[in-house]
C-alpha cells in the first residue's frame, strides 16, 4: 500500500478486465478459510455471503474460465 501511495505515476485502468481463474481460486480458498476456522461465529447474513461466493467461485473453477 505505501509503495502505491509514494509512486510517482498513478497506476492505468483498461476498461476491459482480463479476468483470470487464479482470482476465483484464491477467493475460493480463502472463503474455504473462513468457514473452517471462523464459520461458527458468523451471523446468518455473514455465512449465506461467503457461501454465496464459496459457490460461485467453484462454479468458476470446475467450468474453467472466469468471464467478466
């Protein structure tokens, strides 16, 4: 965060995300995370949020491709 902060130059958006299925792997996993060690403490809201994206992102992992 500081290094982006202190960069002389702002970063460049496109306006066409490249999506890539490692970002659904890595919310996947961390959603995973979450359920196991802290699933227990959430609230109904909380735990039908991360389900809904622990779906999602496994969805995207067994089709394969991630698209915008």
């Amino acid at each position: 965060m500081r290094k982006a902060l202190d960069a002389d130059a702002v970063p460049k958006w496109t306006d066409t995300p490249k999506p890539s299925i490692a970002e659904a792997r890595t919310l996947n996993r961390i959603t995973n995370l979450l359920m196991e060690r802290r699933g227990d403490k959430f609230s109904d809201l909380q735990k039908a949020t991360v389900t809904y994206v622990q779906t999602k992102t496994r969805q995207i992992i067994e089709r394969g491709e991630m698209t915008v």
